[in-house]
C-alpha cells in the first residue's frame, strides 16, 4: 500500500472511530482528544505486524488529520449540519447505518443544545 492509500484511509478510521466512542465531543479540543488514541490504535491494528513503516507513516499523520476532521466537524459552529450531512454522504438511504449515523448526530450534545 503507498503513502496516498494510507492518506486516504485515515479520514475514514477517523468517521468509523467517531461513531464507535459514546463519549459524545461538543467541540473541537473534545474531539481531537478522544480521536488521537483510537485513530493511532486503528494504525497500528493495521499496520502494526506487518508494515511497521506504513505504520509509522500512519501514526505521524494522524494528528493531522484528527484535526483536520475535528475541524471539519466542529470549525464551523454548525455541527448537526456537517454530522448529518456525512450520514447522509457515506451511507445509502436504505442501509441501516445511516440512522444509526444519523441518530449519532442528532443525540449529541452539540447538536442537542443548538436551537
């Protein structure tokens, strides 16, 4: 795997890990904190025994890009938009992910406390 295939697959680690944490992030430092040590797992359960050097271009990219979604999330103070949007862009409309997706952004607290 090239370091354009690594690049590629840790946006979606970073949406995966998102929706697999309970612990709900209602800003960007939250969820840049909670993402780091999952994405960084999720590198090295990938790539750990058999490609230490993609491994470690995955663990030195993955600061990166948390911030980079966390961002992407959070930056713009319109969270329900963006969470609901992904839902809608990564999942298919008769998938039962999508609504557990969806239900993701609609329960967290940063779309909650939005009136």
């Amino acid at each position: 795997m090239n370091k354009s295939k690594t690049a590629y697959l840790i946006p979606f680690f970073i949406f995966v890990v998102s929706f697999v944490y309970a612990q709900d992030p209602t800003n960007k430092a939250e969820c840049i904190e909670q993402l780091k040590t999952g994405v960084e797992k999720q590198c090295t359960l990938l790539f750990g025994d058999s490609n230490k050097e993609q491994e470690e271009l995955c663990l030195k990219n993955a600061p990166m890009e948390v911030e980079k979604q966390c961002d992407r999330f959070f930056g713009n103070g319109n969270f329900c938009s963006v969470c609901t949007s992904e839902c809608v862009q990564q999942f298919k409309e008769d998938d039962p992910t999508r609504i557990e997706c969806l239900q993701t952004c609609l329960n967290n607290p940063a779309c909650k406390n939005k009136k």
